[in-house]
DNA sequence: CGAAAATTTGACATGACTCAACTGGAGTGG
DNA sequence: CCACTCCAGTTGAGTCATGTCAAATTTTCG
C-alpha cells in the first residue's frame, strides 16, 4: 500500500499520543488500502462487519434501509474519521446498515482479528478507540438532543453551522435524510434560510 | 463505604473481565460511596463535571433545560449502570447538563484524577471502558435511527419494549421528555396503546 | 390529610409529510 | 453539437402528526 496514506493514518493518531515503533510496526502488516468508485459499498445489509474503517480521501455514508424501502442516513464519514458498525462487528450479528461511498473515495481497513490483535497488543491503541469512541459517544448525544429539543428548521442551521465543509459536497436529499425530513419539506426549510 | 456496594460494583465488572487484585486495591481506596433522595442532583448546569457514577440503586436522569425553560430528558441511569457527562469531564468545560435522582438512590462515584489513574494503572479497566462506551454508543446511534425513521407512537412502544422496569418506575412526564413528545401527545398515545 | 405533581381531555394551531407536477442541470450516445 | 434521459431541487394543495393552552381529575408524597 502507499506509504502516504498509512502516514496520514500515524499522523491522525499522533494527535492523541506518541505512536509506539512496535504499533507503527504492526499497523504497518495489517492495514488494507481500498479504493472506492462512487456509489460502491463496503457494507451491505445482511452482512457481517468485519472491518474498522478509516477514511483517507472522500465521504462515506452509513445509512438503514426501513421496511418501505426509505434509506436514513446514521452518519457521513469523511476525511481522518472512523467508521465500522460495533454491534455487527463485536456480536457477530448481521448488519442493518450500509456503508456507501458518495464521491470516489480512499479508505484503509483493519480487519476485525487485527484489531483484537491491536487491542492486545498495543494498550495505548486500545486507549485511543476509548477517547475517539466517547467523543463519538458525545456527538451522537448532541444529535438525540437536537432531535427531542429542537426543529427541523433548527437541526438544519446546526447541521450547515457544524459541517460547512459537508454540506457543500453533499446533496441535499443526503442532507434530509440525515436531519430527518423529507427532501421536500428541506426545499422549504433552505428557502426559509436564505429569506 | 459499605463493602457489599463496592462488591456489586466488583461483580459488575467481573462480567466484562477477570478483576485483578491490584485494579480491585486501587478501586478499594478511590470508590466513594453517596446516598440521593429524590430530586437531589449530582451535577447542576453550570458546574464542571468532576466524576464518573455507578448507579448501585435508584435511577438517575440526565437532562437539558433550554432557553425556553423546557427539560429534555438524554438519558435515564438505573441500576449497574454508568453515567458521566463526557464532554465536562474531559475537556473541563462547565456542563450544560443537570442529573438528578428520580427515586432516592444509592451512586458509587470516582472522582476524575483517580478515574484517570485507574485508566494509567489498570489497562483492562481502560479497555473496558472502551467497551462500556462502545455500547453506550450503539445505543445512542440506535435511538437517533428511531428519530429520523419512527413516529412518536413507534418510538413510544420501542421505549416500553426495550425498558419495561423503567416504564413502570417513572412518570409518564419523564418518558415524554425522553421519546420527544409532550405529556399531553403521550397521554393519547397511550390511549391508542391499549386500544 | 393536604399540597403539589401527574394525567387526561378537548379545541385549536402549526409543523411536517404526501403526492403530483414542473424546472433545470449533468451526463450520455448518436 | 444536439437530443435524450436521469436525477436533484422546487412548488403547491391537501392531509396527518404533533404542539399549545386551558381546565378538570386523579395520584403521589411529605
């Protein structure tokens, strides 16, 4: 795999703390390149997850197909971000979700026995998945907050106001289904914006 | 404290991991023990969360009051579970959330300096935290799904589903700030339930 | 027991969805 | 370069879900 792109990997995680060589070393056997077309999955409904996730270059979208065939979109991945389903990959259940690219996109990819291995191995790895995963925790309390408190119209500024970058990559039928609304009623809410 | 309750904390974690006995030494002397009436709160809007809880009896609630006044209700704490306002904590900003005792409880409580000391000392501590959170993080994903996919009668029934000791114990006011409907919106709901 | 809080009810207002139609831009093949 | 299709985005009419406010009733807790 390119090197660049693993380092854009340490570099992410030397944010946190002071990569260990024998961490680097092991990262080094077990991370996976995968190069996305847009439109193309790297988890389909039914599936088991078996991989974590980090986005080099390009957004991904985890969303839910309901019993109508409607999609709601969970969360957009973009650059230096994680992604992976914990319930499917932890339990080994089937997965709801759906993990698709929304432009051409660049991931790395760590398998699930790697991982563990990690865990194992490396106690300051095992660290950083805490802290990224309660910051995770916390943003996805904000967005319950959002959705008991505030409304649609509301969500909507949050959402321009905290993604700006996102929003303008990303249509906005990708944007409704995140906030919650239908694309339709989201024509009114950009108009009511703008006014 | 009372050696029974910091036995119940010990057996909890005994179902993650086998508890060594310098983690058990360490949490002996840090474990702080605090009895709640009813309405008593262990962190007010304002202040800098300080703590990580243990819920040995009771339940807690963790709300929001927006601007208008209104309480909205993130999360509900009972029994062997934890709760902490993960954002004061780390980033020692002042909390925008308030948690309060709805029934006279019984907290087991580890201030922050020795919650990061068990994290330094204790790796399978940390790791567990990790899977604490990852769970806590699958359950929040799961109820923002609810909220851009379900009706309020949806999400209501799921409640009533997924935490049947809880309904029984708190008020229907509590639930309906919880689910994101009004008291009033709930009481014809639950109309329409029994129907 | 008595005060305070919880629950219910009904009339009315508004937020948000549905459905159908229309517009306009981005690709695609001839 | 044009004609074509496809998809994103918008608009409007009608409808349904949910909120607001006020009042009456019941339950809970000190």
């Amino acid at each position: 795999m390119s090197s660049s792109r693993l380092q854009q990997l340490l570099n992410y995680f030397e944010d946190y703390w002071a990569v260990e060589e024998s961490t680097v070393k092991l990262l080094r056997t077990c991370v996976l390149e995968r190069k996305l077309k847009r439109k193309e999955s790297i988890l389909g409904e039914g599936q088991l997850c078996n991989h974590l996730t980090f986005v080099v270059q390009g957004i991904l979208k985890t969303f839910h197909t309901d019993k109508n065939g409607n999609q709601h979109n969970l969360q957009f991945t973009s650059e230096n971000k994680w992604v992976t389903d914990f319930g499917s990959l932890y339990n080994n259940k089937p997965t709801e979700l759906c993990i698709t690219a929304l432009e051409p996109s660049i991931v790395l990819q760590i398998k699930k026995e790697d991982l563990f291995n990690l865990y194992d191995n490396s106690p300051m790895f095992d660290r950083n998945m805490r802290i990224i995963t309660e910051n995770a925790f916390i943003e996805q309390q904000e967005r319950v907050l959002q959705h008991i408190s505030a409304t649609a119209y509301e969500r909507y500024l949050y959402f321009l106001n905290k993604y700006p970058n996102l929003s303008n990559r990303i249509s906005n039928i990708q944007i409704a289904s995140y906030i919650g609304v239908t694309p339709e009623f989201l024509s009114t809410l950009r108009k009511k914006a703008t006014a």
